[in-house]
C-alpha cells in the first residue's frame, strides 16, 4: 500500500477543511459571535498547517491501486469527522466528544441524525458549520479533490473515484476525470443557488434560505430549527420537495442534458424507476392517510405531506413537516422500504440505490427463467445495455454484506433496551445514510437516549453507507495492508 501518497491525499483533505471552516468564521462575523468564531479560526488554521506539512513534500510513487484509493477515501471521511467535530467539542457546543463526532459524522454523511435536542439555542456560525458538513459530504471530498487539486494520473483518479462513487460502478472510459469531477461540482453548486433563489423568493431569511439548500443539497436534513420545515409555508415545502427529489437523480443524467443528447438522459431507466417509485410510494400513502382520517380526510393535503416525506425519505435526505410516528402501519412500512431502496446511483442520496434494486429484481427474474425453461439465454439488462456477470455479482455480494451489516449492527442497537421497531430502523436509517426512522428515532425524535457504545456503532453504519460499504470494511482487513 502506497502509504506516502494516502498521507498527501490526508493532507489536502486538512487543508481544505480548515479553508471551509473559514465560512463559518464570516458567519460569526456577520452575527456578531466573538466568543464562538474563535474556534473556527483557531482550529481552521492548525488543520491548514498540519495538512501543508503533510502536501508540501509530493510522494516519490504515484502508483496507486484500487486498495490505496479505497484506504485513501475511507481515512479521508475519518479525518474529515474527527476534525470537523473539533468546533464543536471544543466551544462545549456539544460537551461529550463521541456525541460532537457522532454530529459530524452525520453531517459529512449526510445522514442528518441528530443528538441534539434544543437545536435553535446554538450559535448560528455552529449551526451553519453543521450544514455546510451535508453540503460538502454531498458529491464527496474526494471528487472535490479531484477537481482542483494537481493531477495524480488517470489510473490514480479512477481509484479514488470508485471508491466514493455510489451505484454499481463508475465508467472507466470517461475522458478527462478531473473535468469530469469539475462539472459535477458545477452542477451541485448550480441546484443549490437556484434552490436559495427559489426560497428567498418564498420569504425565506437568507441564512435560513442557505443552511437549508446547503442541507437539501447534500441530502443530510440538518436544519436550523427544531421542528425541521414544519414552520414553513407550503411553497416553501413544496420547493424542498422538488429539489430533494432532483438531487436524488443520477448527475449524469444532467450531464447528458447539458451534453445535449436529451434521448440518452431520458432513457435512463434507474431515473423512470426512481420517478415511478417516488408517484407510487407517495399516492399509495395519500390514500392511506386519507382512509384513517389523517390532515380531516384531505386527500391534497395528505398527497403534499406524503410527497415530502417520500422525497425527503427516498433522496434520504430526512426533513420532516410531521410526525410520521402517527401515520397507519401501512404508510410506515412503505417509509421504510423507500428508506433502504434510496435514491439513484451517481447522486447525492443513500441507500442500496436504485439501479441496484433494478439489477437484483432483474437477477432473481433470470433465475425463476432458466428454472422455468432452461435451455434459455437470458441476460439482464439496463439501458438496452447487457449487466456484465461481475456487475451482477457485485450486486448480489453487495446486498449480503449489507443485509449481515444490518443484522449484526440490530442485535448490537438492541442492547440499548428500546423496542424492536426503534433498534431496526435507527440502524436502517444510519446504514442508509436517512436520518430519522420509527418511534424513539422518529421524524420528530433524536438518538441523544443512546449509549455511547451504540452511537459508535451507528458512526460506523453511516461511514460504511457513505462509502458503499467496501472502502470502509478494507481498512479494518489485515490483508489489505500488506505490501503490493
């Protein structure tokens, strides 16, 4: 393992954070919180020292395997969170340090779990820092990385971006990764003005209007306010909604309709799924809400409650404008599946992804086939496109590691001593990168009753789930770190 070049990929992941956390020191700044921006400044500044030191010397090698760039990924979002969370701790924001990092880590994640149980009180430069984290985990570090800081090599490039990428794969033949990783910044930070635009419009603050796009961006759900977006008026909610759901498509279908060829972007599959997915889930629970009575019987303003939620759900962005612990057991049910199908490959959203749930459905409809009829030839596909064997078989490997992730990682959440519903769906609302869940862990509930064993293990599920779960496990294999 290439260790010198991991070091310099750490060291810039330093730096830029610490020139991130500058824009929390401006928003000290601007509301006057003299006591609180001193630490953004303090620690912003160490962290850039530390990380020149780590850069200024280039390693000698710049071979780096699929291995090194797994490792590299997995130590960056590990450095990233305990960095980040340093403000935090240290100001006594949050005084217990594994729940400062168990915040940050939610935020890099974008998973939006919370410990905190009075958010309002927090000094704004702390609470836009926790915002900012989901905007700048969103697309990923790395492929921030990759955009602006001095070329590894296309061989480097592709490695370090399989391994943050979500989805089942990402296209070797690409031209030009770094422009590649350029563009796609340039269209995340493109939806996230139009979205600030939309809500100033509506009457947003601006500092309300930024947190929540950065929030909606990054699909993580931290927001200012305790009662998340229940506060808000309907336009609002409804522009949330959109936007959530738009940062849950695959960003190659954007770059396609930038690229012109509209008939390709509009091929996509995973995107008619995603949208159909969404129709269905969302109709399925207005007319639940309305049989039992919920919002009087309204079907619209029930379809308006279950269209945010399913968005904010499936996109695993997890706002909320309800309690959702009071909605029938049938609406509950269909939450959770949208918790773990997520949203599509390539975007900023969570969950096993939808393509992989297209591939799998594909999978076991091949299998009943050739039992059927056995003499067959029968592929899947996607996008008129044949799924080679060793997509599926990452597919199906990937689906196992994630269904023994869920079981071992439940019994360990169920020590806690809460019902079984809260223990299942905290672990499937970390490990899918979500937020809230059922009960105790619901849309207007925390997880600050956990111990601290648990919340280390729900650090865990929310890393592996950023990561797609096999950057993070490498780390932890002997194997990995022997020599080439």
């Amino acid at each position: 393992m290439n260790k010198r070049l991991i070091v310099y990929i750490l060291g810039w992941v330093l730096v830029i954070e610490g020139a991130c956390m500058q824009l929390s020191t401006l928003v000290g700044v601007c509301y006057h919180e003299w006591a609180d921006l001193k630490y953004f400044i303090i620690i912003g500044l160490v962290m850039i020292a530390i990380g020149v030191l780590m850069v200024i010397k280039k390693p000698q090698s710049n071979v780096m395997y699929l291995k090194d760039g797994f490792a590299a990924t997995a130590f960056s979002w590990l450095l990233l969170s305990l960095a980040g969370c340093l403000p935090l701790w240290i100001s006594q924001t949050i005084p217990h340090f594994v729940d400062a990092f168990f915040e940050t880590v939610s935020g890099f994640t974008t998973t939006g779990a919370t410990i905190l149980t009075e958010i309002e009180h927090l000094p704004r430069c702390m609470l836009f820092w926790r915002s900012f984290s989901h905007f700048l985990g969103g697309m990923g570090v790395v492929v921030f990385l990759l955009a602006i800081i001095p070329r590894l090599g296309a061989n480097q490039s592709i490695n370090l971006m399989k391994a943050e990428s979500t989805g089942p794969s990402v296209n070797k033949s690409m031209p030009k990764l770094r422009n590649y990783a350029a563009l796609l910044y340039a269209i995340y930070c493109g939806l996230t003005v139009l979205e600030c635009v939309l809500l100033l419009f509506g009457g947003m603050n601006l500092f309300d209007a930024v947190t929540t796009s950065f929030s909606t961006a990054g699909t993580g759900g931290f927001m200012v306010y305790n009662d998340s977006m229940a506060r808000f008026s309907p336009y609002l909610q409804t522009v949330v909604a959109i936007f959530m759901m738009l940062f849950g498509v695959n960003f190659y279908v954007y770059i396609a309709i930038l690229s012109r060829r509209f008939k390709q972007a509009f091929r996509n599959e995973e995107l008619w799924v995603y949208i159909g997915l969404t129709l269905a889930f969302t109709v399925a629970i207005a007319i639940d809400l309305s049989a039992h009575g919920m919002f009087e019987g309204n079907f619209f303003r029930s379809f308006h409650q279950s269209y945010f939620y399913i968005t904010s759900i499936e996109s695993s962005t997890g706002m909320a404008i309800t309690d959702v612990n009071k909605w029938p057991e049938f609406s509950k049910t269909l939450v959770l599946i949208a918790t773990c199908i997520g949203a599509c490959a390539g975007s900023t959203g969570g969950g096993l992804k939808v393509s992989r749930f297209v591939i799998l459905l594909k999978g076991i409809k091949k299998e009943f086939t050739l039992i059927l009829h056995p003499r067959t030839v029968h592929t899947v596909k996607m996008d008129s496109k044949k799924v080679t064997h060793e997509v599926s078989r990452s597919v199906s490997v990937f689906f196992a590691i994630y269904m023994a992730i869920v079981i071992v990682t439940t019994i360990l959440i169920s020590l806690n001593g809460f019902d079984f519903m809260t223990s299942f769906s905290s672990v499937l609302a970390t490990l899918n990168n979500t937020g809230p869940g059922m009960n105790v862990v619901g849309s207007t509930g925390n997880y600050a009753g956990f111990t601290v064993f648990s919340k280390i293990v729900f650090c865990f599920n929310m890393l592996a789930g950023r990561l797609e779960l096999y950057p993070f496990l490498l780390i932890f294999m002997p194997a990995a770190w022997k020599r080439n």
